[in-house]
C-alpha cells in the first residue's frame, strides 16, 4: 500500500500535464508561422498573411491559456511535487 501511495504522489495532475502540453503547441505554432514568414514565399500568396496571423495567434493563446493554468492557485495544488 505504502509503494501505490507513494507513486500516487509523485504523479503529476492532468491539467498540469495538459497545460504543458499546450505550451509546446504554442511554442511550435509560432515556430511554424516564423518559419513560413522567413523561408517560404508565403507571403506573396493570396491569404498567406492571414494564415500566418492565425498561426500566430492561436500559438500565443495557447501560451496564454496555459501559463493561467500553471499560474493558478488550484493549479499549483494540482502539481505534486516529490
């Protein structure tokens, strides 16, 4: 009992493994939207600014959204640290 308890607490919640998640996302979104900006001609095509845009800022939303979660009181209850 004593083993399942403490590996119980050493996992980590699933909003703060959600949340981490989410950070890579938007990391990579707005690698992506930089990276087409940079090395592509994707500029000059119809629509391609907006793309870009979008890329961009659903990159700094999921960011947003999962900082609040990280930075939340009940989100640092949900974290056990060991």
């Amino acid at each position: 009992m004593d083993n399942e308890s403490n590996f119980l607490s050493h996992q980590r919640s699933s909003w703060h493994l959600r949340a981490l998640r989410m950070q890579w996302f938007g990391v990579v979104l707005l690698f992506l939207a930089a990276a087409l900006a940079a090395l592509t001609d994707f500029l000059d095509q119809g629509g391609g600014v907006a793309i870009l845009i979008v890329f961009a800022v659903v990159g700094l939303l999921a960011l947003l959204v999962a900082r609040l979660i990280l930075l939340s009181p009940a989100g640092r209850l949900r974290t056990r640290h060991p």
